[in-house]
C-alpha cells in the first residue's frame, strides 16, 4: 500500500519523493520503463513516448534539443520518435527548428497541454469501441446501458488526465487530487 500524504515529486531517474509526507513503496512506478502494461487500460507506446519526448523537449533550457539527444536520454526508437514528433508538431506542441543548433522547441507553454491532449493528438479518443467515441456507439435495448459505462469511464479519465500538465511532469509534481489517487487501498495492484 502506497502512503501518499501530499503532491508527489516523480524524479527523471525514475523514483519518486514525496514534498510532504511520506514515501510508498511503489511511488516511482509511474514513469518507469514498462509500467505502463495494465491489465484494464492500455497506455500505447506512441503515447508513452510522445509525453516522455514533451516533457524532454520542455526540460530543455538551453535552446533546441536533438531529436537524436531524445531519443537517446528516453530510450525510444528514433525512426519511432520522428513519427511521434511529427504528430506533435500537427497538434502544435512543437516545432523544429532548422540549422546547425537546430531541434525541437516547444510551440506551447507546457503548462497549456494536458496528457489528454497528447493522447488524443496521438492516439484519438480517451476511449472508443470498437474505434467508436462512447456517444456513437449503437447497442442493442438489452445492453444499451453499457454505453452509459463507457461515458462513466471516459469521464473518470478525463479527471486524472485533463488535469494533469506536461508543465507538472517537467517538476514532477502531480496535482494533490491525482496524487491522492495513488493511495488508494488497492491501486498498486493489477486485478
């Protein structure tokens, strides 16, 4: 069980520090390689890399950063990364800068841009079926009442990842009701 009593500072390297309160064993495992394989929700690898590269590109101070240097401080394919910095670059997040000290920038004030945003600008909807929005989906009379789950869960993850910033990633600290989250009795554990 994680003890959260307070926002939660995630570190580049992968662990965690609480601002107040104390540490939970697990408090790290957002962020880490591989962690992202749930049972119940699929976070994508164009998603995973797309927020990594954001949040690599925002940590930037010292003017443009490589596409290469990315993908070489986050592990991630560079063929891969190129077509992620692409789609970010149509979302207007980013944008590339040409030259010498070329590389990438942020177009938008990272405190503008939500996880949601990423994931719809990469993936699309927060959720579909059957690659449906929730609201379109035609369900027999006897079954209608699973399009009200969907529009339940959708909003439920509207909750944790409209609020959370590529801006609070960069610091590492999670809004308090996000964080909140993750002390919940059970939550640590797949099902």
């Amino acid at each position: 069980m994680l003890a959260v009593r307070g926002p939660t500072r995630f570190t580049r390297g992968g662990g965690a520090e609480l601002l107040r309160g104390e540490l939970g064993p697990r408090a790290g495992a957002l962020f880490q390689p591989g962690v992202m394989n749930n049972r119940v929700m699929r976070i994508s690898a164009k998603v995973d890399y797309a927020l990594r590269a954001l949040v690599e590109i925002a940590r930037a101070q010292a003017g443009p950063v490589s596409a290469e240097d990315v993908a070489l401080a986050q592990d991630i394919p560079r063929n891969f990364l190129q077509a992620v910095l692409s789609d970010l670059r149509r979302a207007g997040f980013v944008a590339s800068r040409r030259g010498q000290a070329g590389g990438w920038v942020m177009a938008r004030e990272p405190g503008t841009i939500s996880i949601a945003d990423v994931i719809r600008a990469t993936d699309g909807p927060l959720v579909s079926i059957h690659g449906q929005r929730a609201e379109d989906v035609q369900y027999d009379p006897s079954v209608a009442v699973l399009q009200w789950v969907w529009i339940a869960v959708r909003s439920s993850l509207r909750e944790v990842l409209e609020n959370v910033t590529i801006a609070q990633l960069v610091s590492g600290e999670l809004p308090s009701d996000v964080a909140a989250r993750t002390s919940e009795t059970g939550v640590w554990e797949s099902r």
